[in-house]
C-alpha cells in the first residue's frame, strides 16, 4: 500500500517535471491555467503544496491527467 504522502510527493515531482520539460515560463503556465502567478512559482520552488483542483489545473495545462489509482 503506498502511502498518500508518496502520492502526493510523486503527484509534485510529476507536476514539476512536466513543467521543466515543457520550456513554458511561470507566468506562461499560471495564465493559462488561471492559477496565480505567486502560487505556481512557490510550487514550483518547492515552497508550497497544491490543492488536488490547483494540480489538476497545472496537469491539464502541461498535457497531463490525473487519475484515481
């Protein structure tokens, strides 16, 4: 059984990958996404957690989707 802390840690490391590899800026992702500019660049600083609608804002923008597993 895996924890949900080791979800919500993979969920992050996923969410930030996906945002490196996109080559899009914060400011690029947080207008798309409609996610303000202070909280996708403190997430992506690893500052701060995301609420699951937040991610799922940020997955949908980065090209990926949540699934319950």
């Amino acid at each position: 059984m895996i924890s949900m802390s080791k979800k919500k840690t993979d969920l992050a490391k996923d969410l930030r990958a996906a945002f490196a590899a996109s080559g899009m800026t914060r400011l690029a992702l947080s207008k798309q996404s409609g996610v303000s500019y202070s909280v996708v660049h403190r997430f992506i600083a690893g500052e701060r957690d995301l609420t699951l609608g937040t991610a799922t804002k940020l997955a949908n923008i980065l090209g990926l989707r949540l699934v319950k597993g």
